[in-house]
C-alpha cells in the first residue's frame, strides 16, 4: 500500500529582504529543506507561504534555513489573536527615519564642501572623511550585513551592488587622502546610501498604505465582549468568549463574535465586510457576523463561531492568502532576477576595463562610470512590481465584498470573455412565490394545497419550501409524508394518509403514468408564456392542479447584464427551468435568446460550461458556491455569490459577499486593472533596467544621480500600485 505525504501549510514572516534577487533566494534556501514541497516568498508582504510534509521539515529547520541565507524569519502570529503588519512596520520606520535624519545631517556637509571645493585642502579632506565614515559603515551597515551574507551563499543581491559601489568610492578617497592625492570622491559614498536610505524610507510608506486595506479588516473585530452569566453583565477578551455564551451588543457597539440573535432587533451595518450600505434589519434567529456594527437597538446573541472560525477571520486569511500568491507574470520576474545581479557585475566591470584600457579615460572615471552601473541596476522596482499590485488589488477587492482566492484567478479572469449565469438565486432573487393555482377533476382547494404541501415538506428544493410556505400562510396545516422519493431537477414523489402524491415537472408525471389533460398543458403554457415556473400535481396517478411560482430578477441584474456586455463579454444564463419561463426571465435582464440554456439538469452545468470551452470560450460561471460546484470548478474561473455569512468561501476563485451581480463586474474590474497595472509595473521596472545601465556605462549618469533614479524606481512602482485603491 503506497502512503501519501501529509502536507501542512505554513506562513512565515521574512525580514531583510530588499529585492527580486533577496526573494529567489530565500525561496532557493527554503526548497532544500526536505520535506518542503512548495515555496512562495512575496517581497511585498515580506512573507513566504509553504506546502511541507510535517512528518520531515520541522520549523526549526526552516527558521534556520532562512538564517543562513542572510534573512531573519518567524512563523506568523495565531490567526485568533493576529498582530498587524502596521505594529511592526511603524517601529521599522521609525527607526529608518531616523537614520535617514542622521544620513542627511552627515552627508550634507560633505556634498557642499565636494561642490564648493574641487580639490579640497587636507583639513577638508579629514573633515569628509570624519563626516562619511559613519555614514558608510554605520547607516550603511545593513547593506554590508546582508551582502556578506550573500557572498557566503556564492550568490549576489541588491546589496552586493550598493556595497561594491560605494565602498569602492570610498576607499579610493581614502587612498587620495593618505597616498595617491587628487580629487576625493566621499560625497559620491554618502549621497548614494543618503538616497537609497530615502528611497527605501518612502518605499516602506508607501507599502504600508498598500497593507491598509487588509489591516482594517483585522481591526473590525473588538477587543472585548459583553458576556451574560446568570443574568449579570461581565466584560470579558473577545479571545475569552466560548460557543454557546450568551452576549450583549448594545447601540454602537460592533458584534464580537458569529452569533444568531435571541433576543432584540436592531440595524447592523454590515458594509465593512460585504460592502452593503443599507444596515440589515436583525430579530431573533438571525445571524450576525463578528466586526458588523450595531447602529440601534440592543442584541442579545448566542456565540456560534469564535476566535479563527469567524466570518471575519476566514475573510481576512482569504485575503492573506491571495497576496502572498505569486501571479504567473511574476515566474518572469523571478527568472531575471536569478541571473540579474551577476549579469551586472560583469557588466560594470566591463564598464571599468573599456573606460581604462580602451578609452584611456583613467582610473577615477573608469571607477565612477562602472560604481554608476553599479547603483542604477539594483533590481528592487523589479521584485515589487507585481507583489504590490496583487497586494493593492485584493485589498481594494475586500473592501468592495470581492474575495479573490490567489494571484493566478486575477490573471485568469483578464483573459474572460463569456459569463454564464445560473438563473435560481444569481439572476434571480432566489425566493420563489406562489403566484396563483387551478384545481383540477374537482378536488377541493384547501385538499390539494394540503397534499401537495405535505409532499414538498419532505424536500429543500426553493419550488417546495415557496408552496409550503403559501399553505402555511393560508393557515393549513401540513402533514408529513410517510415516504417521500426526491428525482433531482424533476419533483418529487409521496405517500400521504394513503395518498400517492406526485408533484413536480410535466415529464415527471408522465414517467410516472400519469396522462396529462389538454386543460392542464393549456395552463401551464399559458402560465410559462408569462415567466412562471409550474410545477404539477397528481393524486393517485390522476391531474389534480397547477401551481404557478414566480422568482422575481434581482434589481441588480438588468444593470449588471448590461454593463457586462459593456466590457465586450457575452452573458448567458442557464437553468433547469422550462424554455418558455427562460426566455422570459432572460428578456426581462436583457440576455438574447440564443444565449439561453433551460431545462438543463445540476450535473449537466458543467458540461454546457465544457462545451463552450471547446468552443475556445474563456468562461467565467456565476453560481450560489453550493450546488453549482461541478460548474464552478469546470469553468475557468469559478465566481460564487453568497448572502452574509452563509458563503462558501472556499467553493469557488472569486467569492462575492453579497447577493448582488454588480459583484460579477467588480471582479472582472478589478482584475483586468490589476494586471494592466502588474503589466505597466514590469514594463518600466524593465525599461528603467534597458535604459539605465548603459546610459550609466556610457557616462551620462553619475552615480549620486543613479541612486536617486534607483530609488524613485522602486516608490513609483509601488505609487502605482496605489492607484489601484481608487480604479475601481
């Protein structure tokens, strides 16, 4: 018997790293670990996600990995109790600001004695020297940390180039001073690590309002709760509350806990987690969700779902989960990545030795052009490009309700061009109504809705429960069925006090011997003809009556087809109902004729959405994520609408928190603007690269004005990322 290999996933925090090449390799250094089968390092949320065997890699072994490779890691707080990012991040800032203060207030001094003075007298030579030293080898110490680190490894970072240039600017000033005289070069040293410590305090800022979006869903959820015990009120840690505990929720106060309501009635505003603006009516046997907001009113709850298990937390590791995903764009990044840096060694030393030997230009300007080269490739625009926009995007996607299960789905959905929608509960608003019914051979009225309600009491299907719930509200009194048969997408089939009961679609019937009257075909085109669902029914093999139901179309959906079909897609809906009902729900939201499919079967979903691939479609199916599953996973990308906490999170690649086909268009949106804008990131990340180094070969960049492009590279990479807040 062959085993297979558990596999466990774990997040770790990564601190240190600083470009594509800082990722490539942390990934390298992870990947030998045995037992490790998957590695994914996001520079962005400075994390790495693995697949393990945890019966072979232990933490201790990928901590330590991480440690060799020159970076510092830990696994990630528990998820019931999660630190921000921000918390750690601020004390990093701090602490950058302030030697980005220090930098300044040292290299300044040295930059107007450098312009002031072409050749500065000794005294003013010493006195740079005295001013750059701690900004070379303290301020700049972090970069000789993590390029010793690298060379330990025989690889090459971004570090490797800071280091290499302005240590070699350094230490000739240093021989001019002391041996060789002639011009010094000790502004060039400061200036570049004054820029670069700039560069990356801006950079940080700017990820850090790329995180903001994530971070206030982790703070939607309070800190302490309400708990009731024996009738005494008692505060208490949310992280303290226990399934079954019974908590108070006054006006103003946000829900703790997944709870359902026992007693009270209030608006919750539910916006901050499906984008709803209209608080939610809630009275006794409702749900709420932890982190929504009491806006009046006073609720008293029963805790469900604590801590981990929370709407919230799943929303908040969904979203996790995607940003530290790598989209299949950035496989090309990281390939450049891994041959970048040395690349460019060669390269500025071949800068060196042309400016030398071939053009007899001199040590210094062979030494400054090559430090240029040096400073202007370092690849940090290239690690953030898509790290970042994916980072933004699925921020910007939890605000709006839009949960995007990994980087690769934002791609895909780029690439749609046909949307199929199902009908019941997507098009539709899911709650089926009796409309009207006609009895049949006589029988009473009150008889039939009576059988045929105790009939349906033994099933779920909407059309059932919808006639159920219309002869309780005529005040019958619905029996149970002593036996009950449920033939899926027919109807369904009963014993009741000695009635054979058979209810459900015209072929049902007449697979089951029942002869269908003119009268009763008559009824039901009729009733077809005006959008409603039948439904049929037969007692003891007789025509008893028709029900006619209707699913009233969502008030979104007319807007929703049509903006859809705005974007260039073509929108197609498909149901189990009949072809007339079909055609007019469709003619009612706007979707053609052709692009109908009816009476089509559950399991059959998935093959309609086969058969439109085959056709060389990319499809996109929208479902409710719980009995459209075959279809969400045949499609190529998979989108399940929820209503509030009942979501399937995991059932589909994109999860709408609320019943609202807007949601369809946000996603498509959002992911076409997403990877336009990891697009344009890689573009000029490339382009910068293309255009710099040999600009900065041929002479016309010095190395002060190098690191200063090198730097805004990397914050107008992220700046545009940004911009992903407001496009859609």
């Amino acid at each position: 018997m062959i085993s297979v290999p558990s596999t466990q996933e774990i997040h770790l925090q990564i601190e240190g790293m600083t470009c594509a090449a800082c990722v490539a390799r942390v990934e390298r250094a992870l990947k030998r670990v045995t037992g490790v089968h998957e590695a994914v390092v996001n520079l962005a949320t400075e994390s790495a996600t693995l697949q393990v065997d945890p019966t072979v890699a232990r933490l201790e072994q990928l901590l330590e990995a991480v440690e060799n490779a020159g970076y510092r890691a830990q696994p990630l707080a528990d998820e019931t109790s999660p630190s921000l990012p921000s918390e750690r991040s601020a004390q990093e800032l701090r602490a950058s600001r302030r030697r980005l203060l220090a930098s300044m207030v040292l290299t300044l001094p040295v930059f107007v004695l450098s312009m002031a003075f072409h050749h500065p007298s000794p005294a003013l030579q010493w006195l740079m020297l005295a001013l750059t030293t701690p900004v070379q080898f303290v301020i700049g110490a972090p970069f000789y940390v993590k390029a010793w680190h690298a060379l330990r490894a025989r690889t090459a970072t971004m570090e490797t180039l800071i280091v290499l240039g302005t240590s070699a600017a350094y230490f000739y000033s240093l021989a001019a001073t002391f041996w060789l005289g002639g011009a010094v070069y000790y502004e060039t040293a400061g200036v570049i690590i004054t820029l670069i410590t700039f560069g990356k305090y801006l950079e940080a800022r700017a990820k850090g309002r790329a995180r903001q979006a994530i971070e206030r869903l982790m703070r939607l959820a309070p800190q302490v709760a309400t708990r009731l015990r024996d009738g005494q009120e008692e505060q208490v840690p949310v992280s303290a509350v226990q399934v079954g505990d019974l908590l108070l929720v006054r006006s103003g106060e946000q829900v703790p806990v997944d709870g359902v309501v026992v007693q009270g009635a209030a608006a919750v505003d539910e916006s901050m987690l499906t984008g709803e603006s209209v608080p939610v009516e809630k009275r006794p046997g409702d749900t709420v969700a932890a982190g929504t907001l009491n806006t009046d009113g006073v609720l008293t709850i029963r805790a469900q779902r604590v801590g981990s298990d929370t709407y919230l937390a799943q929303i908040v590791r969904a979203v996790e989960r995607a940003q530290a995903g790598k989209a299949p764009v950035q496989r090309l990044a990281d390939t450049v990545a891994g041959v970048f840096v040395p690349i460019v060694l060669l390269i500025a030393l071949g800068t060196f030795v042309v400016w030398l030997v071939v053009l007899k230009a001199g040590f210094t300007t062979a030494m400054i052009h090559a430090v240029g080269v040096l400073v202007i490739a370092c690849p940090c625009a290239l690690g953030l490009a898509t790290p970042t926009a994916v980072l933004v995007g699925t921020g910007r996607g939890a605000e709006l309700g839009v949960l995007v299960k990994d980087a690769e789905t934002l791609e895909r959905a780029r690439q749609i061009d046909t949307v199929v929608l199902d009908k019941t509960g997507t098009l539709t608003l899911g709650k089926p109504a009796v409309g009207q019914f006609q009895v049949l051979n006589g029988m009473p009225e009150g008889e039939l809705l009576r059988l045929t309600a105790g009939a349906e009491a033994g099933t779920t299907h909407p059309l059932g429960m919808a006639i159920v719930r219309f002869a309780q509200e005529h005040g019958i009194a619905v029996p149970l069925p002593e036996q009950v048969r449920t033939v899926a997408g027919r109807g369904v089939l009963a014993q009741i006090e000695g009635y054979g009961v058979t209810a459900g679609a015209p072929r049902l019937l007449e697979e089951n011997g029942v002869m269908l009257s003119e009268e009763m075909r008559r009824r039901v085109q009729d009733w077809q003809a005006q959008g409603y669902t039948t439904v049929l029914v037969a007692v003891n093999d007789e025509p008893a009556g028709v029900f006619a139901l209707r699913d009233e179309p969502h008030p979104s959906s007319r807007q929703a087809v049509r903006r859809l079909q705005e974007m260039g897609l073509e929108v197609w809906m498909v149901t189990g109902d009949q072809r007339t009902v079909a055609d007019a729900i469709a003619q009612e939201v706007g979707i053609p004729p052709s692009h109908v499919l009816a009476e089509v079967m559950p399991e059959e979903k998935a093959q309609q959405v086969a058969r439109l691939q085959a056709q060389g479609r990319r499809v996109a199916f929208v479902g409710d994520g719980i009995n459209d599953a075959p279809a969400l996973a045949q499609a190529d990308v998979g989108i399940a609408m929820g209503e509030g906490t009942d979501i399937a999170l995991e059932s589909a690649d994109i999860a709408l928190l609320k019943s609202d086909l807007n949601g369809v268009v946000t996603a498509l949106d959002l992911s076409r603007a997403t990877v336009r804008t990891i697009r344009q990131n890689l573009f000029f990340a490339f382009v910068y690269n293309v255009l710099g180094i040999p600009l900065a070969a041929m002479g016309y960049l010095s190395p002060m004005l190098a690191a200063l492009a090198m730097s805004l590279s990397s914050v107008s990479v992220v700046t545009n990322a940004l911009r992903l807040r407001r496009a859609v």
